[in-house]
C-alpha cells in the first residue's frame, strides 16, 4: 500500500510537469487550431536557461523568472516569424503544422550546435534526501517545489482565464475568432499573449524537471513533448483543465507501470491509454463533440 | 456629411466576381436596407465594411476616415458594430460576458473613461457590469445574465447578438439577416425594437434582410444587388414597382 501511495505521490509531481507542457500545446490549438510542435523545445530552451542561472549563482526566484521570460521571448518570437506570416496569407493548416516542425527541428539542431549534444548534469540546487512523509511514504524538496509551484502556476492561470479582461478575450478567440475580432478584440495580441503564457509555463517545466531529474540535454524536449502533447489530447484539446487531468494521469499511468509492471512497458502502456481513452471519447475527457463551423 | 461612404467597391474570389463597383452613401441616423436573391454578394459587403475582407478595388470612407485595409477591430473600434447570418456568440461565455467584451474592446477609443475615471478596478469591474447589465434590460435579457449563451433560446441568442454589437457604441450597425427563423410576431417586435433603438441611440443603421415585408416597412431607402452588382437603388415604393428588381428577385410574390 505504501509502495501504492509512494508511486502515487512520484506520478503526481512527473504528471505535473505533463501538466505544464499540455497546457502550452492546449492553449494554443484552442486559440489557432495549430498543434505547436516546437513546444517541447521550448520546454527545452527553459532547462538550459535554468542550467545556466544556477550556474551562475543567482536565487531561486530569479532563475525561474528567467527561465519562464526566456521561452517566452522564443514562443513570441517564433509565432511572430514562422506563424503569422501563415497565418496572414491564409495558408492551409498543414502548412502551419509543417512550419511547426520545423521550427522543432531547427530548436533541437541549434541546440545541439550551441551546447553540443552531450548530457549536462543539472546543477544540484536541492539535496534529494528523501523527507518522510506518513505511512512510510516519502517525498522530496525538488517533488515538493514542483508539486507547489505548479499548483500555484495552474491557479494563477485559471484565474487569469476567468476573471482577467484578456482572459475573457482568450476564451472569446478560441470560441469565435472571428466574431471576436468584429467585436474590437486584436486577435494578433491575444495570440501573442497565448504564446507567451504557453512558453512561460513550458520554461517553468523544463527548470522543474533539471531539478527532479538532473540531466539536461538538447533533444530533452521530444520525449516530454510527445506526452504532454498525448496529455493534452486525452484531456480534450482546446480544454485548459482537460490539459491539467491529462498530464496528471499521463504521468500517473508512467510511473505505476514503471513500478509494477515493467519500466520497458512504460511508454507503450502509457500510449495505449490514450487509444483507449480516444475510444471511448474520441474529443477527450472534457473535450466537446466537434464544433461546426457555419 | 456622408457618415458611410463606400466607392466603388469590388473583390472577386478566384474567377467569382463577388462585388463588382459597390457604391454607397449613407447619412447619420439613416436606416438602408440590402436585398437581392441569394449569392448577390450581400455579406460580402458587409464583410468588406467591417475589414474582414480587403476590396481589390475602391475604398470606404467612414467618418471621414480612409478605413480600407484597416483591420477589423480597428474598424469596430472606430464605430462600426455588426451582427452576423448565423449567430456568432461567444457560446460558452455567460451572457453578461459577451456583452462585456465588447464593451471593453470595442469601447478603447473612450478614452476619457479611463482617465476621468475614479476609483479602484474594482469599482470599474463594477461599473462595467453594471452598465452590461442595463444594456441587457433594453433587451429583455437581464434575467439571463448569467446564463451561458448557447443555452438561450433561439429568439434570445439574436436579441444578444444585437446587444453585443451595441456594447460596442457603434455609430453605424450593421444587421445581417436580424430576422432569419423569426415567426411574424417576432419580427414585428423586432421591426419596433430596431426603430426604437436608431432613436435612443442615434445609430444609423444597414441591414441585410430576406423577409420582405420587414424591409418594406422598416427601411427608408433600398439597395438591390445581384450577381455582386446594383441594379437598384430608391424608396421601397420605387424598389417595389421596379421591373429589373421583379425579374430579378422579387418574381410574382410583391404584394
């Protein structure tokens, strides 16, 4: 039982990680309709800006500022440059997606170039002492930051969604660009924004994850990016809480067949939810049957 | 001076010539009517008024401003509110917040609201929803502020849209089709709100509309398109009695 809560406790904080990506990829198709596959190099870009904060001696806070402005400045960046331009010519979806991965690709290979495509040992900023927790179930500080600051992340997001005027312009675009714009909303900035927060929270995981597992290198993003990606399907794309409960189930499902099944099943197990999931609800856990467009 | 002031407009998609030298004057506090049979192109000037589609050819001048090429909320922005054939609702949105969107965006040129304006954000936030909710009372909608748009009735989801495009204060509104799939009684409310509402508001208006007795009674000058051009123009008295507008769209059925 306590091996059970124990798994429970470690799929928590990798599901939360899932939870951060998904958001990203979930935002953005439910505003654009693209599927972003340069997000996980974001994610990414944020490890190795963190990497190098902590190298260089600065607090906490302001490597995770840091580590959130930088992907932040990429993601508008990239969406200004490789996006927009698209999107202003009315260019097939495809194109878009196929933009997407490349922009991927050009992430992973520029990476590789700048910081070659050796492993870094992310700098121990936490001891992983285990700290015991009840029933003999224990938990870590780098597992209890990520747990808190991601928790404090999704709320703040919620939130800003919810009640903030851009929020509400948010939710207005992914509804009915259209129309929100002949309402006076500048979907161009909204979009910005999207991007932004998307790449920020990415850059949040990617810090997160060089704390809780100390080994960062340039193709970090591709496996991470997959799942969140996977995470956010399951949930129901286009869905910001249905991002949140993918990626947590996403690393659930990881991390209690790693420990009672077999760590070489992982990913085909963890994939195979998905199928089974779309089965059952081909839109996702909160996603609505499909919109038609008129 | 003309507050709308549209030459000679045209755009074609692919080797479809959509409009074709669209012109149009339109004075403060007017109320124009667009007919013409399906495909004539109607929306499509609404689409290019709004900036949603660039014209190849022409320009619209809108109070006195050059606003061709222009994007589409900045045009809002500038006073031009528009509702749409298929109800375009914010769906998920409650009520109340599709109107206030549209008041906080398309409201931005106000900008002595923001700097005469005293007291905390709350107190705005208060404000806002206060005056949302008043604009929903002209519309009979007051009740319902909470409600989630796509879970009103039929009837109500146009009544909003109305509502949602005033949010904006536009100076010019433009209706699309406001009483498709209404039944007779409906659309004589209609028809008394719309009046009603160029009055209190000081709005012109232009609309496109099939049910033509609406049009008949409700518009004090009538444009004709077909096949992307005017063939048309004058009084619904004119409009009625004119033969090119019998052949082409109105057939037997004028009363």
């Amino acid at each position: 039982m306590s091996q059970f809560l124990q798994q429970i406790v470690n799929g928590l904080s990798l599901g939360s990680i899932y939870a951060l990506i998904a958001l990203g990829y979930t935002m953005v198709y439910g505003i654009i309709r693209l599927i972003n596959f340069a997000h996980g190099d974001i994610y990414m870009v944020g490890a190795f800006v963190g990497y190098f904060a902590f190298r260089a001696g600065l607090p906490l806070p302001l490597v995770f500022f840091l580590a959130m402005a930088v992907p932040a400045l990429f993601g508008l960046t990239i969406e200004f440059f490789a996006y927009r331009p698209l999107r202003k010519r009315n260019a097939p979806r495809i194109a878009a997606l196929i933009t997407a991965i490349g922009m991927s690709l050009f992430l992973e290979n520029l990476g590789i170039l700048i910081f070659s495509p050796d492993p870094r040992p992310f700098p121990r900023v936490f001891t992983n002492e285990p700290i015991y927790f009840a029933g003999g179930v224990t938990i870590s500080i780098p597992q209890i930051l990520t747990l808190a600051f991601t928790s404090v992340l999704m709320i703040s997001l919620t939130l800003f969604i919810r009640f903030t005027r851009t929020g509400k312009a948010m939710r207005a675009v992914s509804q009915d660009a259209e129309a929100a714009q002949l309402m006076g909303v500048n979907i161009d900035r909204i979009i910005s924004v999207t991007f932004v927060i998307g790449s920020a929270l990415a850059g949040a995981a990617g810090v997160m994850v060089g704390i809780l597992i100390p080994r960062i290198e340039p193709l970090m993003g591709i496996m991470p990016g997959l799942k969140a990606f996977v995470a956010a399907v399951i949930g129901g794309i286009g869905v910001i809480p249905g991002a949140m409960l993918g990626g947590m189930l996403m690393g659930m499902a990881e991390t209690l067949v790693t420990a009672f099944i077999s760590s070489t099943w992982r990913d085909a197990i963890a994939f195979g939810l998905l199928i089974v999931i779309l089965l059952i609800k081909p839109s996702g856990i909160f996603g609505s049957s499909s919109r038609t467009k008129v | 001076m003309a507050l709308l002031k549209v030459e000679d407009i045209s755009i074609s998609f692919g080797g479809l010539r959509a409009v074709s030298g669209f012109n149009l004057e339109l004075k403060p506090g007017e109320l124009v009517g667009l007919i013409g049979p399906n495909g004539a192109g109607k929306t499509t000037v609404f689409n290019i008024l709004t900036g949603f589609y660039q014209p190849q050819e022409g320009r619209v001048i809108f109070d006195g401003k050059d606003i061709t090429g222009l994007g589409c909320h900045k045009i809002n922005r500038l006073g031009i509110g528009r509702t749409f054939q298929n109800i375009r609702l914010f769906n998920e949105l409650t009520v109340l917040d599709n109107v206030k969107i549209a008041y906080q965006y398309a409201g931005r040129y106000s900008w002595r609201h923001t700097i005469f304006r005293t007291g905390s954000y709350r107190r705005s936030e208060k404000e806002i929803a206060d005056w949302a909710l008043s604009r929903l009372e002209i519309f009979n909608l007051d009740g319902k502020a909470g409600e989630i748009a796509k879970n009103l009735p039929y009837g109500e989801q146009r009544r909003l849209e109305i509502a949602r495009a005033l949010a904006g204060r536009p100076k010019l509104l433009l209706l699309d089709e406001p009483a498709a799939g209404m039944n007779p009684q409906e659309t004589m409310e209609l028809l008394e709100l719309i009046k009603w509402l160029r009055k209190e508001f000081s709005l012109t208006i232009f609309l496109i509309e099939h049910d033509m007795s609406l049009v008949m009674k409700l518009c004090e000058r009538i444009l004709v398109l077909d096949y992307g051009m005017t063939i048309a123009e004058g009084s619904p008295e004119e409009i009625r009695n004119n033969p090119r507008v019998i052949e082409a769209y109105l057939g037997e059925e004028v009363s």
